[in-house]
C-alpha cells in the first residue's frame, strides 16, 4: 500500500489521537510501508499528515496536545473520543517515540556546508547570503533572496583563447546559479511552495536550483513537471557531499542586470560576492592567484576529507547513510 493508505489504515487501528511519532512506529511494526533508504523516515509520516490538513482532507482532523505536539485523528472516530481529549484537558496522549528515532535534528542552515562541499568538488564557488542582513527587511522580500549564490568560471587552457572570450564578452567567462535550500520536502504542497520561491529568487541567474535533503519517492513525476515547465534544475543533498546528485538539471537563462543591481543594494553579503567575482574576472596575470585566493577565503568553507564530514553531520544530528 501507498504511505498515505498507510497512514489511513494505522489511524483506524489505533483508534484515539496519535503524534506523527505513534503512527510512524505503528506502521513500522505492522510492516505496512516499506520506507526503502530514506534517511528521515518519520518526517515523510509527518509531511503527509500536514498535507491531509493543508488540503482539507475530511477523512483527518487534528488536535494540539499541551498547546505544543498535534494529534492526528480519523474525523468518522471523532464520537469515540473523549471530550477531555478534545477540548485539550487530557496529557496522556503522548507516547515515547522509539529508541531508534533522534528527537534532535538538523537545521536548514545545517545542510549549506553541505552544498557547499558538493559545488567545490564541480568547481563551483558558493556564498550562503544571510537574509536577516539585508535591508528592508519586510514580509514583501521573503522571495527576493537566493539562500546561496555559486559561480564557476570557464577552464580554457590557453592563454590565448582565454584573452579572447574576454575580449569578446565577459559575461561568456563565467556562469552564476541560485540555490534555494529546505530540509525535507514530502508532499505535493511543500513541493510546490519551495519551487515556486526558487523560481522568484532565481529569476536573476544564470542557473536556479531547488535543493533539498531528502524528497519524497511519490513527487518524482511532479518534479519532472514543473522541472521541464520552468527550468528549475533540483538537487537532493546526501550527508556525504560527494554523493549528492542532481535530479533535474536547470535551464540556462540569461543573467537579470537589473535584479542583481537591486539584490546588491539590499544585502551587502551579496554585493561583495559581485564585487569578488569582478576582481578575479578583470585581474591581470599578475594578480590572477591573489584575487581567486581572496574570491575562496569570502566564500563558504567546505569539507576536504571524509572525516570532516562524517564529524559536522554527527555534531548537527544529520543522519548517514550505513
């Protein structure tokens, strides 16, 4: 069966309100859905759940327990349940999630070490742009900023041919891409939301992706979708960098002058990432190393050995693969 029958049918056996946690170890003990490889497979129980509610699903209904943790409920079991319960009076509700599940998890910002690791490894420099620096900081900028920024410069070999591209066009030595970072994305309405802001924040690049830890299996088709309809390329991050791939490549589009004048006056991280890439691009031979030596000290670290990686996804609780 499908999770979401899954979902479904733990629901009707348990029988009261249950946390996203019950259901998730119900379904495990009942071999009800197999979870394959997924690295966070609980969050996929969530991600559903809050798809039913988002889309008023009739069939769920939940609670908030202790002001704090919803509870999730078949709405035609409503009769069955206590008043108390209800009106939020009881506390009994909540039981202890498996020994194997860690209550601790990563942040969003968590995984930008992880990308950044990844882009190093194609050649690509990345700078994380904080949004909370930027001016004007109003709900009506929320989708105006990239979470990270890349670039990669063209590798010509000869001395020669690089003099002339740029003395032809500028712009043809180097490609510039947005990323748009999220945790996990596992219903069609996160898929949705977080694709449509990598489109407005990407609009300016050359190349925009949307990035993510882990995916649901059920959105592939509906990635390939909005994918081929608005050039949105998606990456799904491993906690191994290297092993990261991208699902969907993004179309090229020509650089938006206007829109990234606008994003370097309203975030100065950003104007300097401008600036730094300026600097090595019209560097002379002379300074070439010293520019692109101070383009990667502005730029995000990254990991340089397996180690290092294996460590930081330990500290920030993000799960490895076995």
């Amino acid at each position: 069966m499908t999770l979401k029958e899954s979902i479904l049918l733990s629901l009707e056996e348990i029988n009261k309100p249950s946390t996203y946690l019950d259901i998730y170890n119900h379904i495990i003990k009942k071999k009800y859905f197999d979870f394959g490889n997924s690295k966070t497979p609980y969050l996929s129980v969530s991600g559903i759940l809050t798809d039913f509610i988002q889309k008023n699903d009739s069939r769920i209904k939940r609670i908030k327990i202790d002001g704090k943790t919803y509870s999730y409920y078949l709405t035609k079991n409503e009769k069955n349940i206590g008043l108390e319960i209800l009106t939020g009076d009881s506390k009994t509700l909540i039981e202890i999630p498996s020994k194997n599940i860690k209550l601790k998890t990563f942040e969003e910002r968590d995984l930008h070490k992880l990308l950044s690791s990844y882009l190093k490894n194609t050649e690509t420099y990345s700078k994380t742009i904080f949004h909370e620096q930027s001016n004007g900081k109003d709900s009506n900028q929320i989708w105006t900023h990239p979470d990270m920024v890349g670039i990669k410069f063209l590798s010509l070999q000869s001395k020669i041919s690089q003099n002339f591209l740029k003395s032809i066009n500028r712009v043809d030595t180097f490609k510039i891409s947005s990323y748009e970072i999220k945790r996990e994305i596992n219903s069609d309405s996160e898929l949705k939301k977080a694709f449509f802001q990598a489109v407005s924040n990407s609009s300016w690049a050359n190349y925009g992706y949307l990035v993510a830890f882990e995916f649901s299996d059920s959105l592939n088709e509906e990635m390939a979708r909005l994918n081929q309809s608005f050039g949105i390329g998606i990456i799904e991050l491993n906690a191994n960098p290297y092993q990261s791939q991208i699902l969907f490549p993004s179309t090229y589009r020509d650089l938006d002058f206007k829109t990234i004048d606008k994003l370097c006056k309203m975030n100065k991280e950003f104007e300097k990432f401008i600036e730094q890439t300026e600097k090595l691009m019209t560097a002379s031979e002379k300074y070439l190393s010293g520019a692109e030596k101070e383009l990667e000290e502005f730029c995000d670290k990254y990991f340089s050995n397996d180690t290092e990686f294996e460590k930081y996804c330990k500290e920030k609780y993000i799960p490895i693969e076995e």
